[in-house]
C-alpha cells in the first residue's frame, strides 16, 4: 500500500500533485476517485482511496447520533469529507475548510500510512516527528502490549 514521507507542493488553486509512483496504485484501487477529510486528533487530513474510505463510512452509519460523542465523531468525519478524483496530472483539490484545519501552506508533507496518507504543513509535520521522537526516548520501555509484541 502506501508508505514513505513525500514533499509536495500546494498549488495557488489547492491542488497537491501525487508522486507517479502511488498514481497507478490509486487509479487501480479506485479509479483515482479518493475521499479527503479531517484528522480529529492531529492537524493533519487523511486521503483514502474510496473503497477504504466507504470501510469506514459503513462504521462511521453504525454509531448513534443520538450519542453525543459518537454524533461528534459523525460530524467531525463525515461533516469534512470530501470526493475528488485524480485529473489527468495527478492532483487532487483540497478545499479550503480541509487546508484551514491543517494550516497548510505551499510546502506539504503527503505520508504513506499503509491504506490512506496523511497530508501535513511541511513545519508541522517535522515538528511532530520530533515531538513522535522525543516522547518514544523518555517512555523508558513503556510499551502496550501490542507493540511488545513488534518485532522490527
């Protein structure tokens, strides 16, 4: 799937260009048709091919709106997302609500995150690596069960 850390360029119009090499990827998953919307947790946005992202609308249908927090969820995700397709030089249309949550400006980071990437601010995006990095370094070994089971 997708992986590895690409800069790109946001264009005056709020297109970025996607790298060649995932292009193909997309237009065979999808057809080059990708939902973009908001990170809830981190200022970023996270872009999936649509069939990903129609996994996780069935899951977003299945929560309660009369729950306030699954309804904050529902709006949250829901509420921003946006469907765009591939043009025919591998860009994609980031509206102007998607680049207002994540600060974005003309240097962007596009992350490989296995079935979506997160599109971060260049600065924001090394700044939260150091952050990433710093927090693993002064955990001391405090690991979830889960990752004590990863083996790199």
């Amino acid at each position: 799937m997708f992986r590895g850390a690409n800069s790109v360029n946001l264009d005056s119009k709020g297109r970025i260009t996607i790298p060649m090499r995932y292009r193909e990827q997309l237009h065979t998953l999808s057809a080059g048709n990708v939902v973009c919307t908001i990170d809830i947790h981190q200022p970023c946005l996270l872009l999936y091919p649509l069939p990903e992202w129609e996994r996780i609308e069935r899951k977003l249908a299945n929560l309660s709106s009369m729950n306030p927090a699954e309804r904050r969820i529902q709006r949250l995700l829901l509420g921003h997302a946006i469907e765009g397709q591939l043009d025919s030089a591998g860009r994609v249309l980031l509206t102007a609500p998607l680049r207002t949550h994540a600060t974005l400006n003309k240097q962007i980071m596009l992350v490989g995150q296995y079935n979506k990437f997160e599109i971060w601010d260049e600065h924001a995006w090394y700044h939260q690596v150091k952050q990433d990095i710093e927090a693993e370094q002064h955990a001391q070994g405090v690991l979830s069960e889960r990752l004590q089971d990863l083996s790199l």
